[in-house]
C-alpha cells in the first residue's frame, strides 16, 4: 500500500505518528494509499522549521521572490496534467475539470507575480516642517491554510502563492481525503528554489488542525470548508491572537426569471449543478422559477440533466464523475430521501444510479427536486452533491427575499434579459459573489473571493488585494532629519503640524 507522506523542510517525511487515513479511488471503490496523519509533535515540528525559514525568507528581495514565483508558475503549467490526474484519481472529478481547478490556481500564482507592485507603500513628504511619513507592509510570519477535498490544488493556491510572496512561510493542512496534490505542488515549489522550510505540507485530522489553532508561532490562518467548521476555527483562532479568514458553506441560487433564455439558462443551471458532481462550494444547488417560467424551465433541466453523462473522471467521455467517499454517497441519498419524505418531486432520480464496469465506485447520478421549500431538509442543508432543489417564487423581489432569509451569502445568480431587473437583484441581495447569466461567479484572481453571513467568518476575503492585506500588517514611518545648525526644540505638548 503507498504512503503520502508529509513534506518539511524541503523533504518528504514520515517521521512522528503512524496513524494513517483510507484514500479512495471514487470511481472504482478501491483503497489506493493511505496517508499519514500528523501528530501535534508533527505539527510542531513543521512549524518550527517555518518559523526558522521566516527569518530569512522575509528579508529576501521582492525580485528574489518574484523569480522563484515566475519558474513555479512554469512548472505547474508544464505539470498540470500531472495534477490533474492526481485529482481526478482521489477526488473523482473529471480530468476536464481538474484541469480547469488548476488553471484556476494558475491564475493566483499570475497575481502574486505582481507582488513588487502590489507592497507598495505610501509617501507624504513634508507633512510638518521638516517631517515625512511613509508606509509600508511587512509579513506576519507563519502562517497555515486548512484546506477542503472539492478543490485540493485551486484553494491552496488561493492561499499559499499570496502569502509567500508577501514574505511568510507556510505550513498546509489539506484534506486527508485528496492529499497529493499538495505534495506534488511542494515539489514543485522545491524545483523552482524555494528555500527549504518556506512550503510544508502535514496531513491529519482534528489532531493537526487544533495544533496548528493552538500553536503560538502561527500568526494567521486561512480555512476553506463547512460553516460549522469555519466557525469553530475562527473562534478557536481567534482566541488564541490569530488573524483568521475562514470560508463557510453555501447555498447558492440562480433565479430564471420568464424573460430568460430558457435553453441558455437550463444548460447552465445544469452545469452549475452536477459540475464536479456538485461538489463546489459554488455550485448552484437551489434555482427559483419566477412568474410563469417554473414548469418549462423544469422541463428543460429534466431533460437535460438526464443528458448527463455519468463515469469514471479518467473517461474522457464522462462529464460527471463520483462523489468522494461512500459516506458523501449515503449522506447526499439520505438528503433526497427527505426531500421526497417531506412533499418534494423528484423528478430526476440519481439515487440508484450503478456505472458499468465501476459498479463499485461512489456514484449518485444528477438529481433534480421539485416543489421544495424552505423548510425541507434538502434546501436547509448544504448537500454538496448533484442534486437541484426547484423553488417558486411569484416575482424578483421576492426571490430576493428568499435567498436573504437564507443564512448563507456566498454566491447567488440572474438569468433575465432585463438589465433593471439584474440591477436591482445585484443591489438586493445580501451575498458576497453575484453572476449576471453566469451561474458560478468565481472572482479572477485580481478580485477577493468570499461570501457574506455564515459563508465568511473574519473581514477579509482570500486572494487578490483582501489576500495581500490579510498576509501583511502596515508600518507607519514619521521622520525628520532636523537642520544640524537649527534643530527644533523639544515640547511637552502633544505634537502637531506646523
């Protein structure tokens, strides 16, 4: 059985705890590896060789660090399939897609090349006689990302490409699930000539993540996960002196309005739906039908999602794989159950759904549910699987106020062709990221991403000018160089300008 193991200091290692956690291949049910889970004592460990590589790291020049980030860029574009496949491997997605979270992480790593223009200070000359100010942004130190199976490669490199840029070292908890990928971009990291110590990679659970909340080296922490979840590491962190971004869950809608282009709104509800078998943080899971368009639209998504070609992520045919883990599987069935308990239609049934030749594997097939409303488990809960909950609405201000009783606000869409009634959706909505007929609305790069309500606990998004600000704290610089033949007297009154 292959081992994943942790990478610090520029190294593969096993040292410290020998618990270990399953890592499936999804499409075929099988246990392929099996990945060490660190002790506090690993984690320590991690930490100290980050802490030992800051003090070097932080002084290095911006053009030093922007040399290494442009030969990793490189690399991981010369690489890409290779992640790719790891992805798909452990994750389940299809390679289309993994490839796409890549690219997507790709498009960081760009912004974060920009990082001598992104650290420049501010310089007022002459603010009092013979007195200039300026300013400037320092790193934190370490700091560590708790990151979630659905994206093992694009959500750390939300984090880590900004942080190390800004002069920090960085310690990486991904998830137990889907780890390799994480060990594979610290090769990379290494091959490109980041100093050893600057990247680690520990896996674990529970046990890592609170030695990491815990430790008092540590100076931030940025987590992407559920809500209970992020609440509990923004709380923990938190009290501990720690800067904290810490990204929830979701419940994101798309409402179709009747001026809509049905045929275009369908097919993008559906992709958005069962896309990465649903599990994105940014899938839409939720569609309001406003007015009259509510049984044509679910005609539409019936058919087409029934269209959906279901199999292996390494078939190139497949345009939906497996879900990650048969825990998933039986927590996204028991959830349509419900709903079909609780009074809605399942009018597109994936709960059965067996794939030839990977009988095996952890597959749930598109799902689409109609008549749900609020009070149904299958609209309360984040399914985080292919399953699409069809809700009515009688007019766009009151989809509005469906989607804000929600307490979710991290990404929500319009399909209309009128530009007032977009406006006033845009305007209306309490949530952080909003697609006009683009059903995902992930920010590029050089925007943040981050939701609002229980999606986001702390102020700062991840990435793009909130990401810089998050991994850097200012300094303030007032100086004067006094005339030595007519200095300026000293005064016991607090200072002003003159």
């Amino acid at each position: 059985m292959r081992t994943i193991e942790h990478w610090i200091g520029g190294t593969r290692s096993s040292a410290g705890s020998s618990r270990t956690s399953p890592v499936w291949n999804p499409a075929t049910g099988e246990e392929q590896a099996e990945v060490l889970l660190a002790s506090a004592a690993d984690v320590d460990h991690a930490i100290a060789v980050a802490r030992g590589a800051f003090d070097t790291w932080s002084q290095s020049s911006l053009s030093a660090r922007t040399k290494i980030l442009f030969r990793f860029q490189h690399l991981v574009e010369a690489n890409l399939d290779r992640l790719a496949e790891a992805i798909t491997d452990e994750h389940g997605k299809v390679l289309s897609d993994a490839r796409g979270e890549v690219q997507r992480g790709l498009e960081v790593v760009e912004f974060a090349c920009g990082i001598p223009q992104l650290l420049k200070g501010d310089y007022s000359d002459q603010v009092s006689t013979g007195v200039d100010v300026f300013s400037f942004r320092e790193p934190l130190g370490v700091v560590a990302g708790i990151t979630p199976f659905n994206f093992p490669a694009m959500v750390p490199m939300w984090m880590f490409p900004v942080a190390i840029a800004c002069g920090n070292t960085f310690v990486l908890k991904p998830s137990e699930r889907d780890p390799s990928a994480s060990v594979l971009l610290a090769e990379l990291w290494a091959e490109a000539g980041l100093p050893e110590g600057v990247f680690n990679v520990v896996h674990g659970d529970k046990e890592a993540v609170d030695a990491i909340l815990d430790h008092p080296d540590v100076a931030a922490v940025s987590f992407v996960g559920s809500t209970p979840i992020a609440r509990y590491i923004h709380q923990r962190a938190t009290e501990n002196g720690k800067r904290v971004q810490a990204l929830g869950g979701a419940k994101n809608h798309a409402i179709v309005l009747p001026d809509a282009d049905l045929d275009f709104a369908s097919d993008h509800l559906v992709a958005a739906a069962f896309g990465s078998a649903g599990e994105r943080c940014m899938a839409i899971s939720a569609a309001v039908a406003v007015g009259r368009t509510g049984d044509a639209l679910v005609e539409a998504v019936n058919a087409k999602a029934r269209a959906v070609v279901v199999g292996s992520g390494r078939d190139a045919a497949s345009e939906m794989g497996p879900v990650v883990t048969p825990a998933a599987r039986e927590r996204i069935v028991g959830l349509i159950d419900a709903g079909e308990r609780q009074g809605g239609r399942v009018t597109v049934d994936g709960r059965r759904l067996v794939v030839p030749g990977h009988e095996d594997g952890f597959f749930v097939g598109p799902t689409v549910i109609d008549g749900v409303t609020p009070q149904m488990d299958c609209y309360t809960e984040e399914i985080f699987g292919p399953v699409l909950s069809v809700l009515r609405s009688d007019d766009v201000d009151e989809a509005i106020a469906l989607i804000n009783a929600n307490p979710y606000g991290n990404g929500t869409a319009i399909f209309t062709s009128s530009g007032e009634a977009a406006r006033r959706f845009q305007r209306g909505v309490k949530v952080g990221m909003i697609g006009v007929n683009v059903p995902v609305p992930v920010p590029m790069a050089y925007y943040s991403f981050g939701g609002w309500k229980d999606s986001l606990f702390g102020d700062k998004h991840v990435h793009g000018p909130e990401g810089v600000s998050f991994y850097t704290r200012a300094k303030v610089v007032t100086s004067r160089w006094p005339h030595v033949e007519n200095p300026i007297g000293a005064s016991f009154h607090f200072p002003t300008n003159a």
